[in-house]
C-alpha cells in the first residue's frame, strides 16, 4: 500500500476523492490559482486551503501566494509523485542507456530520482545483482525480483521524495561500498550537479563517495534549472548520459572540459 493509500484510506471517501482530482489537476497543470480550484470543484475557499494543506504536508505539491504548484524551485523540488510523469520517453531512454553501464554480479547504488526508478525497472536483464536504495518506491519495485538482491538503507523518511535520508541513512552508507552509484540530478548549473536540498546533496555524496564508478543521467530539460546547493561537478563522473534532445554544442562543449558524455538513443 503506497502512501497516497493509506492517507486516503482515514479520510471520508468524499474529501479522499476531491483531494486526489485536486492533486490531479495541479499537477496536470503545473500550476492553477487556488480561486480557480475553488471554482472548478465548487468548494469554498477554505475548503480549498484545507486540502492543500494536507496534499503539502504529504510532499505532492505547495502552495504560495495564491497559487497551487508542483512545480520545482531553486529551493523546493517537486514531489516524485509529479516528476514521474515528466519526460518519460527521455527518462527510459536514460535507463536503457545506463543499464549498459551494468554488469551482472555487481552491486549497484540507486538514488531517489524517477529517472533512476526507470533503471530499477530493467535491472532483471541484469540479474544477478545486488541493488542498494534508501527509496521506497525503488524498494517496492524490486522485492521479490528473481535475482535481486536488496538492500534497503533506513533513516528519516521524506514524504516529497519517497527516499529515507539524514544521518542514519549516510552513516549506513559510508559502511558500504558499491561498484556503480547511478543517479540523476535536479538542475545542471556551471557544469556541476544542483539540488534544492543539502539533506540530498548529503545522501546523494554519501553514495558517490562510496562507490568505484559513477554514472549521472541527465535529460535535456535539467540544463534550464537552477538549485541551490552544489553535489559534484560533472567531470567527476565516469560517465553523464544526456537525451537526445539535448543541445549538440552543450555535449561539444562539455566533452571539450574533460566531460566523459555520451547520448541515448
């Protein structure tokens, strides 16, 4: 039972209903004006502010300013529960180019970004290997996988993300040592991996450091965000794999700094 279920299932089916088409309708939209959701549900303002209250507190959206968002800032990333239906086709791509990267008997660290979740979906081809994740819905999709074995990091669980993170989660991680770390980032800013959260650049850098090969997927749209706070620089990696979307003079660019890119197909 997903967390989205068991919320659902202690509330009245009514308020379960309406919060569920409002998280539907931000997210399909990006963005509506909480007049606007008060009016096409015909529900009062309060009732309104109410649900997104509880939707925000769950990490699938905000509200700021009289608006109802899913989309990322610099500072805040959008819930796993939007980012999934983002960019698919370039996503699958992504993973299909990663498990390339992949050799059966390894063990191979997995992080909390959808992109990654695509990988996780193939790794059976891969088997046998062990998967280690500190993220539920990558946990969820890989027990009970013949021929994986995995293993599941605790700590404190972030709603927004899915991911266990924070202390225990990385002083776990720091006993462990992985031949592949594959990962995803929120924004490409100066050639260097951003996210919105330190909690994340600190899981995110546990695993990097102790892994022997790291591999970043990266689709087109992550070179027009921004975020905070810096993870690693993109040379750091062994490989980046980009879509094939992205800006042929960006890959000309970034290979011409000592970048190791290639392109999924």
């Amino acid at each position: 039972m997903n967390r989205e279920t068991q919320a659902a299932t202690r509330r009245p089916p009514r308020q379960a209903d309406r919060q569920r088409a409002i998280s539907e309708a931000v997210m399909a939209e990006g963005a509506i004006r909480i007049e606007q959701l008060a009016e096409r549900f015909g529900i009062s303002l309060m009732t309104v502010h109410r649900d997104l209250d509880e939707l925000e507190s769950r990490g699938l959206l905000r509200k700021s300013r009289g608006v109802a968002t899913a989309l990322a800032s610099s500072l805040v990333e959008s819930s796993d529960v939007y980012r999934a239906g983002q960019q698919v086709a370039a996503k699958r791509a992504l993973a299909r180019a990663a498990l390339e990267h992949i050799e059966p008997g390894q063990s191979v660290f997995l992080d909390d970004s959808t992109t990654v979740l695509e990988v996780a979906r193939l790794l059976s081809g891969k088997a046998p290997l062990t998967a280690i994740t500190n993220v539920l819905t990558v946990m969820n999709e890989l027990q009970g996988v013949r021929g994986i074995s995995l293993v599941a990091l605790g700590g404190n669980f972030y709603n927004w993300c899915s991911a266990f993170m924070g202390r225990m989660t990385n002083e776990a991680i720091a006993k462990l040592r992985a031949d592949v770390f594959v990962m995803s980032t929120a924004a490409v800013t100066d050639d260097a991996c951003f996210f919105q959260t330190p909690e994340t650049v600190d899981t995110k850098r546990a695993m990097f450091d102790s892994a022997a090969r790291r591999i970043l997927l990266v689709d087109h749209t992550k070179f027009t965000k921004r975020a905070m706070h810096e993870m690693a620089r993109l040379d750091e990696f062994d490989v980046v794999i980009v879509d094939a979307q992205t800006d042929r003079s960006e890959i000309a660019r970034l290979r011409k700094a000592g970048v190791t890119i290639v392109t999924a197909t």
